[in-house]
C-alpha cells in the first residue's frame, strides 16, 4: 500500500493560484461593470449639456465629456486588479447618451 496523505495538499496547493486568478477576474469584471452603470445613470439623469457637466464635477472628475451635435460621450478610464499582470493598466468605457433620448 501506498501512503497518499499529502496527495490532497498536493493538489489544493496547484489550484490555489488558478482560484485566485478566478476571483481578480470577477472582481474586475464586477468593477467596470459598475462603473459602466454608473456612466449610463449619468447620462440618463442630464436633461441637457450643463447637466451632463455639473452631474459629471459632482460625482467623478476623473469622467471625460465630449459633446457633439446629436450625442453626449462619457469616457472614462477604470483600474483592474488583473490588469496589470497583463501589462493593461485600465479598462476604457465609453457610453454614447443620444440627445433626444434626454428630452425623453
């Protein structure tokens, strides 16, 4: 008969990485994706263009704004946990508000 009583501790100590790796991708993913609706709110919220920007000073600076003739563009950059084992520092949203979709 074999002794296989580090065989367990064997494998646990292999997956730990892989299950660590797991849980920074959620959390990442868990992230932008907050910070994406975050951005959409913002958009929705603006009845007009000096809306979008006092929301935009009150809750974030960090937000860039542009604004065209038919849309409001919010852009902004969000760090990642994973993101920097992989040599990508930030994630970039953007989300586009039409104009008449404001007025609705």
């Amino acid at each position: 008969m074999f002794n296989n009583r580090g065989q367990v501790l064997v494998l646990f100590l292999l997956l730990i990485p892989v299950l660590l790796i797991v849980l920074v991708i959620v959390i990442d993913i868990g992230n932008v994706t907050s910070e994406k609706i975050a951005l959409e709110n913002l958009c929705s919220l603006a009845i007009d263009e000096d809306d979008v920007y006092t929301f935009i000073r009150l809750n974030d600076d960090d937000i860039d704004v542009n604004v065209t003739d038919d849309d409001i563009i919010l852009e902004k950059r969000v760090d990642g946990l994973l993101s920097h084992v992989i040599d990508l520092d930030f994630f970039d949203l953007k989300v586009v508000c039409e104009k008449g979709d404001l007025d609705a």
